[in-house]
C-alpha cells in the first residue's frame, strides 16, 4: 500500500467518485509514499475504511466537520514504526459517556493490536473523535 492519497481514496465512495467533490473534501492530509507489508496494508486498509464509514455516518463527514489524516514514520534502533492520527472536527451532539463501543471500533483496535503488535487509541472526545495508531513494520 502506498501511503499517498490514501486518505483520498478511503473517502472517495462518500464524494461520488467525483475528482472536483474529493478536492472539495473537509480533509487535511499529509503523506510520505511508503512502501507497506503487506499484512498491514490490509489491516489498515479495513481500519482506516471502518473510520471512514463512521465518520460518514455519524461523524465529520455526516456533519461538514473537518477531518485530519496525519501519519508519519519514524526510524530508530528497534526498527521502523507508523503512526497515523485520525482526528475528526466540528461533530455536535457527542457525549463521549453516553456511547458504547461496537464491533467495528473492536475491530480497529484488535486488529491493530494483536495483527500488527502495534498500539491504538480510540476515543470519542467532546466534538468529535480522536484516533492514533502506531505499528512497527
């Protein structure tokens, strides 16, 4: 998986398809191009598309919010690490205490964790969601 335009292309099905409605998009992206294994492009293929529906049902998307796509990667002496942050903006109505956790949000997280041995923290916050990941690869 190649890292740029993916934010791009996980929100494309919620723009029609159409380039002019993408560009248009309340996203903010920043990508480096890398080069994935594939057993984590999988994994965060289905992580990032899960945000993205829920964002498009019940969050960002749904409610002209603004979403932020952020990742980097970082190299030290244990190896290489990815982390993406996943942030959505501008959601009224969110009462972090008042939702449960679904399948899809288990998904993300155990997926992450037990697949890929990497960390996610996804949490409902006032206004919106907050969700970082990091995996080493």
């Amino acid at each position: 998986m190649r890292s740029r335009g993916a934010g791009r292309g996980v929100t494309a099905p919620y723009t029609g398809g159409d380039p002019a409605a993408a560009r248009h998009l309340p996203l903010f992206e920043r990508a480096r191009g890398q080069v994935l294994p594939p057993k984590h492009a999988l994994t965060l293929t289905m992580t990032l598309h899960e945000l993205a529906t829920n964002a498009a049902k019940y969050g960002a998307l749904a409610h002209r919010g603004r979403l932020e796509i952020e990742w980097m990667v970082s190299v030290d002496g244990a190896g290489r690490e990815l982390a993406l942050n996943w942030i959505e903006r501008g959601v009224p109505g969110i009462m972090p205490e008042d939702i449960t956790e679904g399948f899809g949000t288990q998904l993300i997280k155990n997926a992450v964790v037990h697949d890929l041995q990497g960390r996610c923290d996804h949490q409902l916050v006032p206004g919106g969601l907050a969700c970082t990941i990091a995996v080493p690869f």
